[in-house]
C-alpha cells in the first residue's frame, strides 16, 4: 500500500468522524503540519478546501523550498513555523543523544525572529507568481516544544521574542529602512522593551532584554551597525588573548 493511498486513507476517515460530530452546515477547515502526506507525489491527495498546511521546514534549505513552493501552487493555505527561525527551543543542549547542541541550534535571538519575513525572504526571491501566493499565506506561529521546557521557563523562553513576531505580522515593517526608522529592529527594541517591563508589571515574565540602565536612557545602549560587528569583534579577540595568556 503507497504512502498517498494511505494517507489519504486515514485522512478521509478522521475527517468523516469529524463531520459526524460536527453541528452546523459548513465543514472545519484541518490544520495538517508538513509531511511525507505534504510533498509532491502524496499531495494530490489531499483537498486544499479541507486542510491548511502548518510548514515547519527550514527556509534555507533547497528541497524544503521546493515542498514549500509546491504547496502553495496546489493552493493550499500555509501557516508558518519554519524552524530556521520560529522554532523557540532551539540552541539548548540535546535532551537525547551526546551531541553538544540540540538538532534545530542555534538559539533563534528576537532580531531573528523580527526579521523572519516569508514574503521577502522567500516568496519573491523563488516564484514569479508571488501576488497570489501571498494570498495563501495565513500568517505565522512561534513554536516552543516541551521536553526541555516547563512551567518553570517558559514563559521565559517564549516572550520577548513571540512579542517580536507578532510585530512582524501584524504591521510587516519594511526590513531595508535605515537605522533607527520606523520598522527597523533598533526602532522596535525599544518599544519591546517598554512593553516586555509593563507585561513584567502584569505578572507575565520575560527573558531580560537589556541592563535596567538602557531601558531608563533610551538609546544609550545603540551602537552604530558597523561599531557593533567591530565592538563584537573586537570583544572576541579581547577574549581570545585573555585565554591565550592565562594558560
């Protein structure tokens, strides 16, 4: 038996289990994450009226772009998890295996998430046809999973970022402004930052986003683009010969 005629086997069936319980005329929608069921030669069976496809794939990657592109040519509705840059527990160590970093490393910063922006990223660089594949996509979805993660940090691990994510979708600031303008990260690290201490006020903690003092001095902590890669730089080469000479 194929893996297509299987799939398609089981969906049907949970499907019409759901159907029988569901009241009202009009059929839910599944949401189905990517899979074996989602690549080219099973997809066909599969309705795009019946199922939205959650894609998990990394961005960067060759043959997960092609499933991407595919998916969004047969019409299906995507919600975006990709793990290059939404998965939020990545960059830990492994919970099974002896490998120094867990398999999605490294660790996804807020920056990264803030600039995670499908359209640009991917669309128009890989398809022609982006207008209507634009259409098909829904939005977006941080996701965190819970063998290494509690409820004693996760709060911790999902803001600030999931906040910066959520900038992301709802206003899509344009990624190419100068420093400092509206939609640039600088520019919105300072508003999470406010918002990160009056969600702490709340009662809803947060990963520390920077020193108390450079929330008090806004823009006090900013370093030009360039300084900043030459003060990381130079921060790691001052490391570097302080090993050096204490051994």
């Amino acid at each position: 038996v194929s893996t297509q005629s299987t799939g398609a086997m089981y969906q049907d069936r949970v499907s019409g289990i759901y159907d029988g319980l569901a009241t009202g005329q009009n059929k839910a929608k599944f949401v189905l994450w990517n899979s074996h069921l989602t690549q080219k030669e099973n997809l066909e069976a599969l309705s795009p009226k019946r199922y939205t496809i959650q894609f998990w794939g990394n961005l960067a990657d060759k043959s997960f772009q092609e499933e991407l592109g595919n998916i969004l040519e047969n019409r299906f509705e995507v919600i975006m998890s990709n793990y290059d840059d939404l998965y939020l527990d990545c960059g830990f160590g492994p919970w099974v295996g002896g490998a120094a970093n867990n398999w999605c490393s490294p660790y996804k910063s807020w920056k990264t998430i803030f600039e995670s922006d499908v359209i640009r990223n991917f669309l128009w660089k890989h398809h022609e046809r982006k207008d209507w594949y634009i259409n098909l996509i829904l939005g977006g979805e941080t996701a965190i999973w819970t063998e290494q993660t509690g409820s004693g940090d996760i709060l911790q691990r999902v803001f600030p970022r999931t906040w910066a994510y959520a900038e992301r979708l709802w206003t899509n600031p344009d990624s190419d402004v100068e420093m400092g303008e509206l939609g640039s990260w600088e520019e919105a690290e300072v508003r999470l930052a406010h918002f990160a201490s009056l969600m702490s006020k709340r009662g809803i903690t947060s990963n520390t986003f920077k020193p108390q003092f450079c929330l008090q001095n806004t823009g006090a902590c900013v370093l030009p683009r360039a300084s900043a890669q030459c003060a990381t730089t130079s921060l790691i080469t001052i490391l570097s010969l302080l090993v050096f000479y204490a051994f």
